[in-house]
C-alpha cells in the first residue's frame, strides 16, 4: 500500500508540476543600484571659475553628443564611420545571429510536427520464412514490388522542471549582452572618430607652430651672416643659428607622419582606403568647448552605459544557467503521436486498410552520471558567481573613469590657462631678445633660447587645448553618449 502511495503521489506531483510550469533554479533579480550617490567626494568637485565648463548633471549626454563640437565635418564623419564602419557591420549581424538564436530555441517549447514520405522498391525472401518456390501456389520466386508510404509525426516536451525556459532564457540574456556590445562598439567607435579629428586639429596647429618657428630661425641665419659679413658678428653665431634651423626642422617630418597616421585611421573607422579620403582641414580654433558639459547621474549610469548592461546581462544569463543545469538532475517527460498510411500502389495510399498509428509517452529521468550532473550544477554557480563579482567591478571601473574624467575639467582649464600665459610671456620674450640681438646687446644664443622656449611653450598650449578637448569627448563616451540607434531594450529577450 505504501508503494501504491508513492506511486501516486510521484504521478500527483509531475501532473502538479506540468500544470503549474514548475521552473527550478534562482529567479534573476537585477542588480541594486549604483554603489554611491557621487562621482567624486565633496573636496574634489570641480570649481566653475575661470574657463572651466559647468558640469550638469542629470540625464547625461544626448544620442549624438558629437554635435556639442560645433563642427558639421566632424558630424558627417561619424555619421559615415556609424553607417560603414566594418567592425560595425561585424557587431550587428552578430547581434542579428544571436536574435535569430533566441527564437530558435524558443520554437523548441512549440509542439514538434514532421512529416515524411518514402518509395521503396523491394524483394521479399519467402525462404526467410520458410517458403519454397511453388509455381501452383503462385510461389515462383522471390516476389518484387513497390511499396509507398506516407505519414507524420508530433512529439511535445512537457518541460515538467522548466529546462527549455530557462534555455530560452539564458539565450535571451545572452542575446541581450550582444546588443549591448554592439552600442559599446557604436559608442566606441563615435569616440575614435572624434579623438582622430581632435587629434588632426592638434596635429595641424602644431605644425603651423612650428612651422612659423622655422621662419623665425631663418631669419635668424639671415641676420647672423648679415653682422659676419659686416664685421659686426662671428662665424660661430651663424653656426649655432644654421644648427637651431636644423634642429627644429627635424621636427617637422615626424609632426607630419603623425598626421598622415592619424588620417589613416581616420579612413579606416570610416570603412575607407587612405587614398580615398578626402582633405581634412580641421581648425582646433574652430572647435568649441561644450559648456555646460552633461554628466550622467550614477544612479542612471548603471542603467544606461553599455558596458555596464552587458556585464548584468551576461549575470543574468549565468543565473538563467543555473536553473538549465538544475533541470537536468529531475526526470522529463515527452508525449507524441505518429501515422503511417502504407501501401503497394498509390491509388490505395489513403485507404483505412493502409492507416497505422501510435500514441506514446516517454520518461526520461537521470540515475546514475557519475557525479557529472551536479558537477554542472556546480560549476553553473560558480560561473554565476564570477558574474556578479565581473558586474561589480565593471561598476566601479565606470565610475572611477568618469571621476577621472571629472577631475580633468578643471584642471585641463587651469592648464589651458597656465600654458597661455606661458605662450604670451615667451612671445614677448623672442621679440626682445630679437630685437637686442639686432642692435647688437646681446649674443644669438639668447635668441635661440628664447625661440626654443616660444616653441616649447606654442607645442604645450596646442597639447592642452587638444588635451581639453579630448577628455571632454571622452567623458561624453564614458558617461554613455548613445549611438545614433535608440538603445531599446530588446524585445522578449527576458521572457523565461
């Protein structure tokens, strides 16, 4: 009777489950909000004094921050980059694949339904089964025939522990991350167009410095020969000035190449040759700094950059794996039914006398596996684990790079101010060594140093500027600027 109990019981319990859609394994829960109320403490907030941009914070940049520039090239740019970028074209029809692998696996809670169909051309063996050749029986040989059949089948799995729903699951949180990847890589990718037009600008304006400091020293070796031959200066002073003259115009090549470089990579994220780009006169005068400057709230970082969605998807599909790995040590149940109609001549194919079916149920259930089942289970924990530990840290990476960036604002300002001060201090310095060199106060050398310390001075403001500028791009990037497509949440990607 005890036996009889349990059996019934068990029966009670898998009708129970099969009904109920009985799903083992934790149920995801996404990740509580951001670990802190700010990016930087109170002492290191930014000032707003001076030429340092506004920070405003709130729902962070718009989808096409670029435009804060104020330079439609540079909006056509990386319009170009976002419609022909191949690394682009790669991430989408990757994303595509992984949303064409959701509904797979999704059709596999469907009914199965298949149909076949078969001719056959055969010869029985009547010795096989005991029959001799006997032309008054009609038995002269092996009989041929045709034989033609024609049927279906549909089979169901009942799912009892919810392991196809958590597969579906688990892909569509998988499915999600790579949507989140290929934002990043929009994002990413509007950022490098950026930086290389900035990095052009800084590129193309130190060379105009230095270039007009290769004027400077021209006429440097002009008047030095002009005192020798006058009789007023030595061989010695136009040696040094032809040597300043040498050394600054060694610069330039390599001023040169990093602007070849950087307009290569250029055409590159743009999806063309080298040779096919077009001038790229970028003024560093003619780009401006945002300001104010709009900063993503921590609380709405962790919801909107896409790095950070990706980690929480990839955890919620580690969790999804979990409950995979949970069904598998529980019995699973699939029902089905076939029909054949079979016959040696088509025009009774459809006949009833032909018909033949089954109805069948089949239990499958795990006894024995050497440990291996619970080693997934195992394994699919520790995974998770690693998961949550992998979200955390992407967490803390944002926000110590927005902090960075932050931080950068007022003192790229300073510096930008600094290095202009340094620049006009130096200028006037030239024009007075200049000047008392040609009345014959002072030697060449303090006109070299001088012309050396213009240029040094000219290099470091057109680095800060370019400096400014960039961390500014890169802080709309890091505070999740968007891509020119709508970062929607993807459709049924979390449905168990």
């Amino acid at each position: 009777m005890r036996k009889i109990f349990r059996t019934r019981t068990l029966l009670d319990a898998i009708c129970a489950s099969t009904l109920a859609g009985c799903t083992v394994g934790p149920d995801f829960a996404p990740p509580s909000g951001a670990v802190a109320d700010a990016y930087l403490s109170p002492a290191e907030q930014p000032s707003t004094a001076g030429d340092t941009p506004a920070i405003e914070q709130g729902a962070g940049p718009e989808l096409q921050w670029w435009t804060a520039f104020g330079s439609p090239e540079l909006d056509a740019l990386v319009e170009r980059a976002i419609a022909r970028n191949a690394s682009l074209e790669a991430s989408n029809a990757t994303l595509a694949a992984a949303r064409e692998e959701v509904a797979a696996i999704r059709g596999q809670r469907l009914p199965q339904v298949d149909a076949n169909a078969r001719v056959e051309r055969e010869q029985a063996n009547l010795a096989a089964f005991g029959f001799e050749p006997n032309p008054a029986l009609g038995l002269d040989g092996n009989p041929q025939f045709n034989l033609y059949s024609i049927g279906g089948g549909v089979s169901y799995d009942l799912d009892l522990f919810g392991r196809r729903r958590r597969s579906i699951e688990e892909s569509a949180a998988q499915a999600e991350a790579q949507l989140r990847q290929t934002q990043a890589a929009h994002l990413a990718v509007a950022g490098q167009v950026v930086t290389q037009v900035l990095t052009i600008a800084a590129l193309r304006a130190r060379l105009e410095t230095a270039q007009a400091l290769l004027e400077e020293d021209r006429r440097n070796v002009d008047l030095t020969r002009k005192r020798k031959d006058a009789g007023e200066g030595t061989l010695v002073e136009v040696l040094n000035a032809q040597s300043q003259f040498q050394n600054d115009r060694g610069d330039i090549p390599q001023l040169r190449q990093q602007l070849a470089e950087a307009r290569h990579l250029l055409a590159t994220l743009i999806g063309i040759a080298p040779a096919e780009l077009e001038p790229t006169d970028f003024d560093l005068d003619a780009l401006r700094i945002p300001d104010p400057v709009p900063v993503t709230l921590p609380s709405r970082l962790v919801h909107k950059r896409p790095d950070i969605l990706q980690a929480e998807a990839d955890l919620h599909a580690a969790t999804a794996a979990i409950g995979v790995a949970t069904a598998e040590l529980y019995p699973d149940i699939t029902l089905g039914a076939t029909l054949t109609q079979g016959a040696n001549g088509l025009d009774s194919i459809f006949s009833n006398s032909t018909r033949g079916f089954d109805l069948f149920a089949g239990l499958t259930a795990p006894i024995f596996h050497g440990g291996t089942l619970k080693a997934n289970r195992r394994a699919a924990i520790d995974r998770a684990r690693a998961a949550d530990a992998t979200y955390r840290q992407t967490v803390l990476d944002a926000f110590r790079q927005v902090a960075d960036l932050l931080q950068s604002i007022e003192n790229d300002a300073q510096s930008v101010s600094d290095q202009r001060e340094a620049s006009a201090v130096a200028s006037q310095s030239l024009r007075l060594s200049r000047r008392s060199f040609e009345v014959g106060n002072t030697g060449i050398l303090q006109t070299l140093d001088s012309a050396r310390l213009y240029q040094t001075a000219q290099s470091n403001l057109v680095q800060a500027r370019a400096r400014q500028m960039l961390n500014v791009a890169r802080l709309y990037v890091a505070t999740a600027g968007g891509w020119v497509g709508a970062p929607e949440k993807a459709a049924g990607f979390t449905e168990r």
